[in-house]
C-alpha cells in the first residue's frame, strides 16, 4: 500500500469514526495456536477475540473488536500482524 492510498484509507476511517472508537479487525490464518498467540501479543489482554475453525480445521478466522485511539493506531496493528507468515488481513 502506497502513501496516497493510506492517507485515503485515514480520511475515510477518521469520516466513520469518532475517536477513540472500538474498531473490528478481521483476520484468516493457518490453524497454528503459535501463530494465533502471536496475534494476540500483538493486540493484548484488553481486546475481544473471536475465532472460527475453516471446515476442514486448516484455516482459522480470527475477529478482534479494540477500542482505538485514532486511525494510526490501526495501521500500526496491521503493520505489526503483517509480520505473521501466511496471514491474510481482511
């Protein structure tokens, strides 16, 4: 992603959301508890899971709802996920 499309995507974001706001994350990954563990280091103990099992259990589906400050701080979660191998950001 370039800069103009994140400036663009901080616009729209900073439209819809009244800071600080509870911002959904969505994510698919390999079913790897290392791999889940290493999303939730990356967004702590205060924010909400949800996980789902793909149907034949390989993939895992993975919703998380924190309250952010602004729409750095969602870039940055992002940043930071990318990192994990094989995740897919939605």
């Amino acid at each position: 992603m370039d800069q103009e499309q994140i400036n663009r995507l901080r616009e729209k974001l900073n439209e819809i959301h009244r800071w600080p706001s509870i911002y959904m994350f969505k994510f698919i990954l390999a079913s790897d508890e290392e791999k889940i563990a290493s999303l939730k280091i990356i967004f702590g103990e205060s924010a909400e899971f949800k996980e789902r099992l793909s149907a034949n259990g390989k993939y895992t589906s993975v919703t998380v709802r924190e309250m952010m400050l602004d729409a750095d701080s969602i870039f940055e979660r992002y940043l930071k996920a990318a990192k994990i191998e094989g995740i897919i950001s939605l």
